[in-house]
C-alpha cells in the first residue's frame, strides 16, 4: 500500500477492493475500516437480496456461466 489515504475530510468517495477468491479482499476492507472509520459494504452478503429484486432466473443463468 504505497498511497496514503486522505481522512482529514469526509468525502462521498468509494473504494473498490476486487481480485480473486481468497485474495485477502475483505480482511484489507476490515483493516481499512478499523483504520479509517470506512463503512464496508461487501458485495457477497447482499447478492441473494439483489437477485431477489431483479429477475432471478436469467440473472443466476448469467452469473453461473461466469
């Protein structure tokens, strides 16, 4: 993590942490908001939820092709 993060005002600016399964993405997200005082939002807790409000069988044929 070479770049410092600028906390000494509050913005409405999002972070995005991707990469693969098991890359470390929510224990760097966990550490960051600890840190930092971010709220996390993680992606995998609300996918069911966001499934449900859309339409769920052309939307799940999709994202089991990936």
């Amino acid at each position: 993590m070479g770049g410092k993060i600028n906390t000494s005002k509050k913005t409405s600016s999002i972070y995005w942490i991707g990469g693969s399964t098991c890359a470390g993405k929510t224990t760097i997200s966990n550490i960051l908001a600890a840190n930092y005082g971010f709220r996390v939002y993680h992606c995998d807790e609300y996918l069911g939820k966001h499934i449900e409000n859309s339409n769920a069988q052309i939307l799940m044929h999709k994202f089991n092709q990936i």
